[in-house]
C-alpha cells in the first residue's frame, strides 16, 4: 500500500507526462527564449546532454521548484547528486522549471486572492472593536493597514548626501524637494 506522499507523487508524474509537449523534447532544436531566465540559467551549459527526458526527469525539477537542494531530491528519488544537478541544467528542464513557477505562482496568487476578502472583513472588524481580544494597538494597526491600503502610505523625505534636518527647511523648500522627488 503507497503512502499518500508516494500516490500524490505518482500522481503529479502522471499529470507531467500528460502536460510533455512535442516541443520541449531534448534534441528539438528550437529552445525558445523565456521572457524571465530561469535562475543563473545562463551561467552554466549542462556538462552531459540527456539523450532522453523522462518522467522522473521532470520529479526532478518539479522537487526543485519547491525548493529542494540536489541532495535533498537524490534522496527522494533515488539519484546522485550529480545526476540531479544535470537534470536541472538540461535546455528543456529549464524552460519546465520556468513554467512551473509560473503555475505555482499563479495559484498562490489566485489563493490569497480568494482570502483577501476575509482579510478585510477581520480588519475591519478588528477596528470596530469586534474581536474579542484585540487590543487599542492592535485596533490602530488594523486601521493603519486598512487606510494604507486604500490611499498608500505617506510620501517619506528621504535626503541623499550631506545630512538636512527637515525642521530646518522652509516650506518652499520642503515643496520643492517634494516636487523633485515625484
């Protein structure tokens, strides 16, 4: 019997294997360039070149993507170290770990998107003194956070080179900094 870690594995393997597309085969030819390289993709070419991408292939860079270090996924999968690394370098391996994050990042998105509404509603009623519990810094912060989210934060002076205190400044002055700085 799997552990349910092994099935989601084997799940996951079987939804990549599903998702290969013709174009993403080792040896195609044409490697699209990425809008956004995948990270120091550019620093190293790939020391072996996989004659064949395969299922595990892409566990490798799906385990990567989640943050896993070539040791960490060896161990998961079975592999070397050095096998993982070139994995990990391989042209189309690239381009799927780019995508990915994309897909990862989308979902997380669309998740907290969907809690932003009830995130609201709590500050809200953290300000109006609702939640048991909640103290007057906690009410202030809640209403901080509600009004710097709708209107932003106030602008801040920041003064670059030799130091200006700003109560010595004029208002002409502090109006002219403000205007430069905009």
């Amino acid at each position: 019997m799997q552990t349910s870690e092994e099935e989601e594995f084997q799940e996951f393997c079987s939804i990549l294997e599903q998702d290969k597309q013709p174009s993403q085969e080792p040896g195609s030819g044409q490697r699209q360039e990425l809008e956004e390289p995948y990270f120091r993709e550019r620093d190293f070419d790939p020391q072996y070149v996989l004659k064949k991408e395969e299922p595990q292939h892409r566990a490798i860079c799906v385990l990567a993507c989640e943050g896993f270090t070539n040791k960490e996924i060896s161990e998961k999968l079975g592999f070397t170290p050095a096998m993982v690394s070139y994995v990990k370098k391989q042209p189309w391996a690239l381009e799927f770990m780019a995508r990915v994050q994309g897909d990862m990042g989308r979902a997380v998105k669309r998740e907290l998107t969907g809690g932003a509404l009830e995130a609201a509603k709590l500050l809200v009623e953290t300000v109006n003194g609702n939640i048991l519990g909640a103290k007057a810094g906690d009410r202030i912060k809640a209403a901080n956070d509600i009004l710097n989210r709708l209107y932003g934060t106030a602008p801040q002076l920041v003064v670059h080179g030799h130091q200006v205190d700003p109560k010595d400044l004029s208002d002409e002055e502090l109006a002219k900094m403000l205007k430069m700085s905009q």
